[in-house]
C-alpha cells in the first residue's frame, strides 16, 4: 500500500531478484554433483559451473536462470554455490512478491536434486 501511495501505477513495473546461497550437499560431493549437469570432463579441462535457463510457466515472470559452480569460498570448502536470478512482471503486490521468491526459488532448486530447509 505505502508503495500504491508514492505511486499509483506502481503494478506497471517489474521487480529483478538474484540471491544466492552455499548449500552443503551431504549425499555428494561438490565435484560429482557439477559433473552430473556436465559433459566434456578431461584431464585438462575441469568444469566447475553450469547454468540454467528456467521455464517454471507463470505469466508473471519474464525470465529465471539458474547459475551453479563449486564454492570458492574457503567457509564453505565443500559446498555448491547456487546464484538464482529471476524476473517478474509487477502484477502482484511487492509483499506477495517476497513469498513467492521463496517459492520458486525451491522449486527450481528441486529440478536439479537440491533442497533448502529453511529459507527467509
């Protein structure tokens, strides 16, 4: 409402979220689960990342990607980094917006194996 407020056609627009998170794969490690989204592994060439393009088939959202890698970071040696990136159409008011961020963000983690537990 206090958004409606400053601007009446604030349902016009369109609202870009990327967040990302570090999860822990216990059944895996690291390498063998970037190896499964990939092909072309040699002794040379490692990969370490993949992405995604995600279609999750709602009219409010205009583009969604998944980018997946090994973690670099020396906190968290042995885990995924996981960058999600989505964009809606602003249809919704931006509160419903943060709850469906949540959503979508596990059901696109979902299609590759990965669970988080507690998000927000």
């Amino acid at each position: 409402m206090v958004l409606q407020e400053i601007d009446s056609s604030v349902t016009n627009g369109c609202a870009r979220v990327s967040l990302y998170s570090y999860i822990k794969i216990i059944d895996f490690k690291a390498d063998e689960f970037i190896r499964e989204h990939l092909t072309g592994y040699t002794e040379t060439l490692v990969p370490d990342t993949f992405a995604y393009k995600v279609k999750l088939h709602d009219i409010e959202i205009q583009d969604c990607r998944l980018f997946v890698a090994k973690s670099i970071s020396k906190l968290f040696p042995d885990a995924i980094y996981a960058e999600f990136a989505i964009e809606y159409v602003a249809t919704s008011f931006p509160g419903e917006i943060v709850k469906r961020i949540s959503k979508d963000y596990q059901q696109t983690l979902g299609l590759i194996g990965l669970k988080i537990n507690n998000l927000f």
